[in-house]
C-alpha cells in the first residue's frame, strides 16, 4: 500500500500471468465467476464485498488486467494471477481504505467529472481515478464487452460507501483472531511495549536510568486528563495529591512530565500552557515549579510556538503540495519549483529541524532542565484565528514532533527501529496526539497532518545521516501510509482513553471492526486489537525486510561509546537560573509562572545573564563558545546538528510523486544524465556512510567499503 512507482515497487506475491510489453489482456468471462468467490476469503472481520467490476490499471507498462473491488472498508485492485496473503490481509500497494480517498473521478469520452459523497454519476464510465490523501493514484480503465453495468455498479458503490464512511467515522480497528494468534502463542506480546500499563512505564523509566522520577499512577482512571496516559514520570519528591492539584493550572490538564533523560543529566519536560486565570496558592505554585526545576538548578522554557507554523498553516501547506503533486496539476514544467516554494512545506520543515536542532543544543551543552511550552507570554485571543494562533495550548502536537526530533538528534538508540518505534509511541500515541482529528476523522475544523510533517523531518535527517539509522524510507513511507489505514486503534483516537474504552480495556465487551453497526463476533474473535506495530501481520517478509537501512553502522550503538554519565561532555548549570528561549536566544525570567503576585521561589542569579550574541552566531555558538571544555571535539558523541539551508531540505519524491510513475520511473532512468545523477548520489551516501571519528578514535581510520561489506 505504499510503494509508489515502478522500479522501486514490489509485489506481496509474483505475478503468474503478466502479459507481454504493451499488451493487456482483461480477465476471461469464464474466469470472473471463480474469482470473484474468491475474493470473500480475504476479506477482514465485518467487511462485506459491495460490487466488483474487471479493467485495467493505467498508468503504468505493461497495464494490468484484474478486478477492482469495492467493500465497505476499502478499495482494491486485484490483477489477474495475483493471490492476497492470507497472512497478511492488510498488505498491498493496491488497497485504497475508503478514508484515504480524497477524490474520485469518472472519464468517459470528453466528459469527467468529479464524484463527492452522494452523487449521482449520469453516464457509464470508461476510466476512473482515485486519488488518495497518502499521494498515490489508481487509474483503472473499463473495456466495453457486455460488462458496462458492472463499472457502473462498482463506481456508485465507491460513492455510496465513501458517504456512509463519512457518516460513521469511528471504526472499531481489527480484533486479531485465535486463529492468527496460535500460530505463536496463546498471548502475543506487543512488538515493542505500548505504555498501557504500569510495568511498561516502570521498565522504561529504568532504561533511561532518570534517577530522582517516578511513575505516577495519579491518572490511572483518567481523573486528571483523559487525553493523558494513565501513567506518566514526575520527580520523586512531588506528592500524587500535589501533581493532581499543579496539572489543573495548566491547559487541558496536562502538566509537566518527564519526556527523556539525557545520559548526561538533563531532563527533557513537556507541557501545556499555563492557565493564567487560574489562582493558585503558594503550595501549588511551590509544585509547579518544583516539577519545572526537575532537581536542576538550571531552568530553560522553550516556547514551542515560537518561529513554528500554526496547525492552519501545516494544514494549508499540505494541501497545495498535494494538489501540486498530482498528475494533472496545471502548474507548467518550468515553474514548478517556484510552486514547490510557495506550499510552504519546506520552510516549515526547515523550521522544525533549526528548533529541534536548538533544543538539542540546549540539553547537551549544560545539566539542566529543558521544558518544552506553549508561548510563555501567550497572544491576545483572537476568536476567529484560535486555531492559527495556539496550535500548542494542550501539548499535544509541537511538543510531540520536537521532542521526538530531539531525541533522533541525541540518542542513538532513538535511530534504531525498536527505538523509532518506542520514541513514536510514547511522544506521540501514549502522549495523546488527536491523530483522528488531525487527520479530518471528526469532522472538525482542527485537521492538521503534524505527524506527516514529523515524518518528513525524519525523512531529512535520514537523507543527511544514512549510516546513523537503522529504518529505511520504506519504512517510513509505510508508517505515513498507516495513518490513512483505519485496520488499528494507533491512529483512529485522539487519546488514551479512547483507545482503552475501543479495545475493551475497560469494559467487559469486545468490538471488531465494523463501519457502520457493530456486529456480533464468532467464537474465533478474541480481545486483542491490532497495533501499527504488528508489521508481521500486515506486511509480507520481502517487504518488512526493506524496512531495514544496509548502510546503518551497527557500531553506532549506544552502549558502545555513550556510557549512561558524562561529566566531561556536560558541564553543570548556573545556580538557581531560570531563562526562556525564544527566537533563538536566551533571556533570563525573573519568576517561572505567569501569576500575579507570586513571587517565585527561585532566584536570579545576574552573573550568569546571557551575552548578546551577534547575528552570525548558532545556539551552539553561544552555548559553547564560552567554555573551553569541547577541546578539538566540536560537537559531543551522538549529538547529530542536521543542514537546514537551502538545498540541504529536499522534497521527498518518493512518497509525494507517486502519482506520477513517469517521476518514479525517472529516478532510475537508464539515460545518460540519469546515471550521471545516480552515480552523484551514490557517490554522496558512500561519503556520508564513512563513520565520524569520535574524540576516543582520534587515530582510528575505516575504509568507507567496510560497512557496505558488513550488511553483506
């Protein structure tokens, strides 16, 4: 479902019957019998065929003769030959789940028109075109033959299903059967943990080694948030009743909580904004900032709104890129890239990587606490521009997409794909992201594709730092097309609780999926929901295997060179300092909370204020061209700084363009020019595949070719 174009895609299964080089051939009508009563048995709990129909997929050499189908969960083509695993139901580049679609058009003749949720199509078609919201295109044409009624038939399915997939948008994920499950065990262990328990956060917590944080189990029955876990780090000293109390200052309930532990020290804490119309006593404020302090005497709040884009202009920014990667854009050749500039989407991943990139900088230059905020001072509320103005009021977008950046930047265990996919889960899964929401399952006004965006800033540091990650684009690029994919609860609910009330965590009742009523299940359905992490289940083994980066340095590893403490690389904080960052520079705070007449409980110590920094200085500039203690080292082992200038950020033509096989194609054209751009980029990730040399190494020189030779 998310490889795109030819010559970089692959089947789950070979073809038996591909016709000849510019030859099609439609399905036989004595065939069409016995294989559409196959296609019930790859079908998924509470999905029913509606209509079916055999054409052409175009759009590609040679075009493939099969049936599109149509049920009330997805669209699918099937070609001709081509078998579904019955393994891995979920899995193929040919599904289109009805929430993806984005439009639907019918060509016959000189007539084509565009076919929204209840309308009535006038005509039979020859051709239609679906287009997905993950950037992929099916084209699928219809031959005359006596089989007119059934295109009709299976175009007006499309239609209808997708009207009533709007009306019910809540679907109920997939319940894994016993018969999947015995294939292992009776009990099947998530692939990594899910945060839904208490031993979960406990086993973390121990592996970050944060000393001085505990689990709070304050949230267990969703009494403070229920858009927070149920289990989340507070320091050790602070009281369960006395973090109840603190989190009701803040927006939506969520107060400070520990994000990561950096092995040097630092602290990495996130949460909302303050509600200043609170009116907190002195005890309350005394834990406020005693959870912001986080037991260091130095303390740095990073407005999160700051020189970031609102969620109306990532939202805005998403749709002119979709609409300028498709294939009938109306934007001409030579401008583009000119277009390409005016969407926006790379200024704003630009400006996600330069803040991560200063936050970064901020925890490993100094043992300190790091808190990640909404604007410290916030705008005057505009009603109309809400949504423009305070995307992070509740800590759940910003916060999420920089703290995960951060963590990608410095810990190399992040890079790995246990760790990618723990890092994912925790920041942004367990920590209550409005997935649904964000992405238009409401119905609501907030839509907003920030995970996608954070997927593309992975993609970058992916395309900078090859040898330091573990996953591939592909990876990735099934990741971004899970989101659309309503088979798991990861990305159907907005919070925690939601996602437990769904799966029957806390009820007694089991619910398969269903997009319409729910129906009963048979005695082969047990409570265990689908995770986006159980690959094995909706992906074939050839296709998990690229999932897997051949030029990642396995040496990287952590616990190889990056011990748990590191006096020499982090130094100690000021004494009882409190400073904001914002617009790249530090300024000290005279108090940590925004209340009037409440003095804070720390204090400004004027020795340690800032010095200007001049206009040609970097974060890392001002935090280290103080002191002498990097030596030769510019840059502590496993920080990674990535390039965020011009031509550093690039489109991700893999995942956008692929509705346009010409493109795709393109990328490994056998033409004189094309393998002088293949041998350029080829030659480009051998130079960024040679390891760094770490201050412990200085002498030590590897040959570029022994890594490739190593994933041999």
């Amino acid at each position: 479902m998310w490889w795109g174009g030819r010559g970089q895609s692959f089947n789950i299964a070979p073809q038996k019957e591909e016709p000849e080089m510019g030859q099609s051939r439609m399905p036989e009508p004595r065939k069409l019998g016995s294989l559409a009563s196959s296609l019930a048995s790859g079908c998924l709990p509470g999905e029913q065929i509606l209509a079916w129909a055999p054409g052409l997929r175009k759009g590609l050499e040679p075009e493939l003769p099969g049936i599109l189908i149509c049920t009330n969960f997805r669209v699918t083509f099937q070609p001709c030959g081509w078998q579904r695993s019955q393994e891995t139901p979920l899995s193929s580049e040919y599904d289109f789940s009805l929430v993806n679609i984005e439009r639907l058009e019918a060509v016959s003749g000189l007539s084509r028109v565009q076919l929204h949720p209840g309308s009535q199509l006038k005509f039979i078609p020859a051709e239609i075109l679906i287009h997905g919201r993950d950037f992929r295109l099916l084209r699928i044409g219809f031959e005359a033959g006596g089989l007119e009624p059934q295109a009709f038939q299976v175009t007006m399915a499309i239609v209808q299903a997708r009207a009533q997939s709007s009306e019910t948008q809540q679907y109920g994920g997939i319940a894994l059967s016993k018969a999947v499950l015995e294939q292992g065990s009776d009990f099947r262990k998530p692939p990594i943990p899910l945060l839904e328990t208490l031993e979960d956060w406990e086993m973390e917590l121990k592996k970050q080694g944060a000393r001085g944080w505990r689990v709070s189990t304050v949230n267990e029955r969703f009494d403070v948030a229920t858009s927070l876990p149920r289990y989340f780090w507070v320091p050790s000293r602070i009281l369960d009743s006395e973090v109840k109390s603190a989190f009701g200052h803040f927006r939506q309930g969520r107060g400070p909580r520990l994000s990561w532990h950096h092995p040097g020290g630092s602290d990495l804490v996130r949460c909302g904004g303050f509600y200043t119309a609170s009116d907190p006593n002195k005890e309350d404020i005394r834990a406020v900032e005693s959870m912001l302090q986080a037991g260091h005497s130095d303390v740095v709040l990073v407005d999160t709104m700051d020189e970031l884009p609102g969620l109306a202009d990532i939202q805005l920014a998403h749709l002119k890129l979709r609409a300028l990667c498709l294939p009938d854009s109306s934007v001409a050749e030579d401008k583009w890239l000119s277009a390409l500039e005016g969407t926006r989407w790379l200024d704003y991943v630009r400006a996600c990587l330069r803040k991560a990139s200063d936050i970064s900088v901020l925890v490993t230059s100094r043992v300190r606490s790091v808190v990640l905020q909404a604007s410290w001072t916030p705008p005057p509320f505009v009603p109309s521009l809400s949504l423009l103005y305070h995307p992070e009021r509740g800590d759940r977008d910003l916060n999420g997409l920089l703290s995960s950046l951060v963590q990608l930047l410095l810990a190399p265990e992040a890079r790995t794909l246990f760790g990618f996919q723990s890092v994912v889960q925790r920041e942004w899964v367990a920590a209550g992201h409005p997935f649904l929401t964000r992405f238009g399952g409401t119905g609501a006004s907030e839509e907003a594709p920030v995970f996608l965006l954070f997927l593309d800033c992975v993609w970058q540091l992916l395309q900078q730092f090859p040898a330091e990650f573990e996953f591939s684009e592909f990876f990735l690029l099934a990741l971004h097309d899970s989101v659309r994919v309503p088979d798991t609860l990861t990305f159907l609910r907005n919070t925690p609780w939601e996602r437990g009330k769904q799966s029957g965590q806390f009820n007694s009742y089991t619910q398969v999926y269903t997009s319409g009523n729910s129906q009963p299940q048979d005695g082969n359905s047990i409570n265990v929901q689908l995770s986006v992490w159980d690959w094995d289940l909706r992906y074939s083994n050839e296709q998990i295997l690229q999932f897997h980066n051949p030029g990642y340095d396995p040496e990287h590893c952590p616990e190889s060179w990056f011990p748990r403490q590191q006096p020499n690389f982090i130094v100690p904080g000021p004494p009882s300092s409190m400073w904001l960052f914002s617009r790249g520079a530090l300024t000290p705070l005279n108090q940590l909370c925004p209340w009037r007449d409440s003095p804070s409980l720390l204090a400004v110590s004027s020795r340690w204020l800032s010095r200007p920094a001049t206009p040609s200085e970097s974060l890392a500039d001002q935090e280290w061209g103080l002191p002498s203690h990097w030596g030769a080292c510019p840059l502590p082992p496993g920080l990674l700084l990535p390039g965020y200038l011009g031509p550093q950020i690039r489109l991700w033509k893999r995942c956008y363009l692929r509705g346009r096989p010409e493109v795709q194609m393109g990328l490994s054209a056998l033409t004189i020019s094309g393998l002088q751009e293949e041998l350029t980029c080829l030659q480009e990730l051998l130079r960024k595949w040679t390891p760094r040399v770490f201050p412990q190494d200085h002498c030590k020189k590897r040959d570029p070719n022994t890594i490739l030779s190593q994933t041999q």
